[in-house]
C-alpha cells in the first residue's frame, strides 16, 4: 500500500473548484483531503486532529464520514479521467463529481492519532455517476466501510 | 417549528461524553450541535461556518453528514430517556448513543448563509438499538434526507 500520494486529483482540480472543505486546496481551514491512485485502488491518507473525537483516544464518526465522503468523489474523478485517458499530473483537468448519497458502517471505534487510509474500488454505473466502495484503516484495522455514489457535477450546480 | 433549542439532551451528557467534535460541549473547536424535542419531532439547527463550503455558496456535504450524525445520536438518546421517563433539563443523565451506520442522501444543493434545520423521526427497533429518519431544510425547503442507526454506547467503547 503507497504511503504517499504524490499525484493528486485534487491537486488538479479548477480554482474554481478548490474551495472544498474536505478536499479543496485552497479551503485553509478544511481538511485538504488527498485521494490518488494506488494501482486500481484509490487512496486518500488523513491523520485527525486531536479535536476531530467521538470520546478522547476515538475519531468522531461525521469526520470519517467527510473522508468518506470526499475519498469517493475523488476516486470517481481519477475513474473517470483514467477512462478519458488521463492521470493526474498530466496537465489535464479533471472532470469534478458531486456526491448524490454517501453511506457508512462504522465497523469498530476507530482509534485517535494514527493516520487513516481510506482504500477505495470504482464501478461505472453510466457514464456521469460511479459507485465507490470505501475501507478506512486505521494501523492496518478495517474500523470503516463505505460506499458513495457520485455524480458528474452539473453546470446547474454553480448558477 | 420551534426555533431554538431550549433543552438539549447534549447539556445533560456528562462532561467524559462531552467531548465529541459534533456536539460535545466541552469540544471548543467543534461544531456544538444541540438536540432537542419539538413536539414528537427532533430538532438540530446549525448555521455552518463560511469555510463549510462545497463550492462557494453551497454547503459542505460532509459537515451536513456531521450535522445528520449527531442529529441521529442525539435524537436516539431523546427517545429513550423520554421512554425512562425523562426529559433534558431534568437532571437525569440521558443515555449515550454511538452511531453504528450513518446514510445521507443529497437532494439538492445546500445553500450557505442560513441555518440548516434537521428534523428527525425517532423509532426504536430494539431497546438499545434506534433508527433516527432525518430532514434537513434550509429556508424552508428540503436539501438532506438522512437516516441513522444508533446504539447504546456500549460500556466496552471507553475501556
């Protein structure tokens, strides 16, 4: 499993579209969630801040949820931009999905001060909407499981 | 639709459970969510911050998930301390839910700028174990439909 991601989707995304709390590079004060490809997974590493708890020594469920969250938008635009024939890095804007529903089973408390790796699959359901199959580890412990669909951002989305 | 939250059940945590970064009362950086009754309805209003954005304009879907989380815990932990025969303010410790699966669907774009209300309907499916169906409305119309399953905290989560 990479420990790193060195290319980014979110890195390539539009100004426009970098205000993301969870995501966006340009949000100083949200989370600048990184999701890249590892092989045919997807991969967003995030370590919480101390005050991200559920109780003291446990990560607050609604933050692994944004994780869930904004690991399955990204990991539908890197599917969807491969398809184009694209990666990111190469100079090519990414398409950018929205999320349509996000759900998440908390398997076990998951525990604080350790980063979580979320680990997505993507399936195509048409063309503008992926499915995203998410775990999230923590020290190597399956503690989260989730599944976002997204959908390719409409243009009324911003008007 | 009441406006305020009088009597919320998270003032009556006590302070070891009070420090969730959705709605513990003792977290300073977190989000303070409040729960409580209205009528036979639940009821959370949270006005997000300006960096809760999706894109600016529109609400975070991650911080609404937040806000559908701790609405769900919250509400379950009203309608079981109502059904001890309890209610917030009354002195008695309510119980303490964890959440066991959170699952939001995105009707249409959140916008910011105004409170959100989330409006929950609370059913017991056994006694430990409750689903909450949450609303959430900004100036009156529906963006979110959430749903949550919450369980007693178990006595194993803290050890």
């Amino acid at each position: 499993m990479a420990e790193k991601i060195v290319h980014a989707i979110q890195d390539d995304y539009s100004d426009d579209y970098s205000w993301c709390y969870g995501c966006g590079k340009l949000n100083e004060a949200g989370l600048k969630l990184r999701t890249g490809w590892d092989g045919e997974k997807t991969m967003t590493v995030y370590q919480p801040r101390k005050e991200h708890m559920a109780i003291p020594g446990f990560v607050y469920g609604g933050l692994i949820g944004s994780l869930v969250d904004c690991h399955g938008t990204g990991s539908a635009a890197l599917a969807l931009h491969r398809k184009n024939g694209h990666e990111p890095g190469d100079g090519v804007e990414p398409p950018r999905f929205v999320t349509a529903s996000l759900h998440v089973d908390y398997i076990r408390p998951t525990p604080q001060g350790t980063p979580l790796t979320a680990v997505g699959t993507v399936e195509e359901i048409h063309p503008k909407k992926w499915k995203v199959i998410t775990e999230v580890y923590a020290k190597g412990v399956c503690c989260v499981k989730g599944e976002v669909i997204a959908a390719v951002m409409p243009e009324t989305f911003t008007k």
